[in-house]
C-alpha cells in the first residue's frame, strides 16, 4: 500500500483503520479460499464444516464469551499442486485488515516460514501452539519477536486461538497477557520446574494459580512482552493515518512553522490517546511521560525543503508495562 507517512518506533530498554485485535485464520487445502470475515460461528460452519481445523480455531476464540472480537477472518493457502508458498499466501492476505494470525498447521517448517515472514513485515503478530518443547526452542533460536507460542500437551483444541479471543480485542495497551482465564481450554498439571522448562523454551502455557486457571506468561519467542508489541504497532500505524488523513484534507500543510505545528499536533493526539489506554507511564505527579521534539522550519535541511519532505519530528515515550511479580517484605513488631 502506497503511503506518504513513515514512522520508526525503536524499543529502549533501559541502561481503512487496521483491526488491532482482528484474528485471521489461515488454514490449508488442494483448494484456496479468499480472506473472508464472519460475525458468528453459524456464517463459519457454513463454509467451513465443524470438523474442519479453520472451525476448531474459530470455536475456540468465540468460546471467551464477551471478551471475544466482533470479527474474525478466514482464508486458505493452497496446497498440492502448484501450492501457494507462505509468501505467495502472506501478499493476498496482508492487504487486508487483521492483527493476529493463527495458522491451523503446526508443521515445523511451516511454522518457521511464517514466524520469518511476519518478522520480517513488521506489522503484525503470529500466534502458534506446540506440544514439543524442541520445537519451541528451535524457533527461540530465530529471535522472533512477533511469534508467540503456546505450549500445551493438548493443541487440537487451538489454546492461542482462546488466548487471543481472550485479550487480543481489549484497547490496545490496556491488559497484560499474563493471567488470563481461558474457556475450553485445561491447565497442565506441572511443577515449577516444569513450568521453568517450558519458559527457558521460550513458550507460555496455561496452569493453575492460587486456585485459578491461567496464562503463565505473556511474552513472545525473543523474551519481549506481547502488548509491548501491541502497543508499539498501534502507536506507529495511527501516527501514520492521522497524518496520512491530515494531507489528504487539508489543501496544503505548508513547509512552516504551522505546517509543522499542525504534524505535532497530530502525533500528540495519539500519544495522548495511547497514554488513556494505558500504554504510557505517568510521572509521580500523574502527568503522562511522552514528548515530541519537531524541528522549526529554520532548522531543516533546504535540500529536504526542496524536495517537500519533512524528516524533523521525533518523539518519545515510557511504556507503562504491567507488574507480573512482586516481592512484599514484612516486619512483626514486638
């Protein structure tokens, strides 16, 4: 898609409107289908049987009840005779409008091409399952950041599919994946060295806290917090649409001062934004830790000038993040 905006957001670790919580569903056939969004599990079965894979993954993101998107998408890559490679499948399919994809194989190579490919196009997050914990751990190796897995003795009932019906449609930055109750799907009975193993691996699970079922963990194959992520797309495509909107209704944002001030602005409002739903800390005063920096038109380049292309807007911010662990010390007084 052609655009006019780019924004670079760089994670710091210290010393049409895309569907940021829309699943796709992808799975395989002699046959392709298109990307098709559906509003119930009815419209799936009726193109989709209920013992076929796509099925099974849409029952479980819609058995998280009201937590569960509005929407969800299928589509099928063609396999067998002159199949559909998962790049061939990916350039169809990223054209439309979906954050989370799922991915009915769990072949490992399969797995392996789409974690690449999703890292490599930088917009959107993969989420698989696994029962073998040497498949997890080939794929840490990778370093993905955008691929997440699931591990569990059981996967046919689709666990990253119920996680992301569980969490994925909440405003952006506003919940944490770690936690979390999912319907339909069964925690494992495991120590704590078990489930050391499991995360070593590079996967997150499901088991039982303080007498609640839940996530383990909420972090992605590189060891990166899921809604980090999250957050840092979001962040980034709306600053691009706002400002992609703002040239396209204005009959000319001037190279300025005001044609500067009016790009600020803009970048601000969706700081602000992204502060309300709670993916930007505060400050011991509560006042949200974000700022920008836009250079006046004095201060640019005159062969950027020339050429029509402001390069002088940056801005920052602190993630606010979630306590996942705690340490409470305690005195008795005598």
């Amino acid at each position: 898609m052609a655009k006019d905006v780019n924004v670079i957001i760089q994670i710091e670790t210290p010393t049409p409107r895309l569907g940021f919580g829309k699943p796709l569903i992808l799975g395989s056939a002699a046959t392709a289908k298109p990307y098709k969004t559906y509003l119930d599990l009815a419209t799936v079965k009726a193109d989709y049987g209920e013992t076929t894979e796509e099925y099974k993954a849409a029952a479980a993101i819609w058995a998280q009840g009201d937590y569960a998107p509005a929407e969800i998408a299928i589509a099928r890559q063609k396999t067998g005779t002159e199949p559909e490679t998962v790049s061939d499948v990916l350039e169809r399919l990223l054209k439309e409008d979906w954050y989370f994809l799922i991915t009915t194989t769990t072949t490992q190579s399969d797995v392996d091409e789409f974690a690449a490919a999703i890292e490599a196009d930088d917009t959107r997050e993969y989420f698989t399952r696994a029962s073998d914990l040497a498949v997890v751990s080939a794929l840490k190796a990778k370093g993905y950041s955008r691929t997440t897995v699931f591990y569990h003795t059981t996967i046919t009932n689709y666990p990253e599919a119920a996680l992301i019906g569980r969490v994925g449609s909440a405003p952006v930055g506003s919940v944490t994946w770690k936690f979390m109750y999912l319907q339909g799907i069964e925690p494992l009975d495991i120590t704590n060295t078990n489930l050391n193993e499991i995360h070593t691996a590079g996967a997150i699970t499901y088991v039982t806290k303080a007498g609640r079922n839940q996530t383990s963990e909420g972090k992605t194959l590189s060891g990166e917090w899921i809604d980090v992520i999250h957050s840092k797309d979001y962040i980034r495509f709306n600053i691009e649409y706002a400002i992609q909107i703002l040239f396209a209704d204005s009959d000319k944002v001037s190279f300025d001062n005001t044609g500067i001030a009016q790009l600020e602005s803009v970048t601000r409002n969706v700081l602000r934004q992204a502060f309300q739903q709670k993916m930007i800390a505060q400050d011991n005063d509560g006042l949200p830790l974000y700022g920008t920096n836009f250079k006046r038109r004095s201060e640019v380049d005159p062969a950027d000038r020339a050429q029509r292309k402001y390069n002088g807007g940056e801005f920052w911010f602190e993630l606010a993040g979630a306590i996942h662990e705690t340490t409470i010390r305690g005195v008795i007084r005598k």
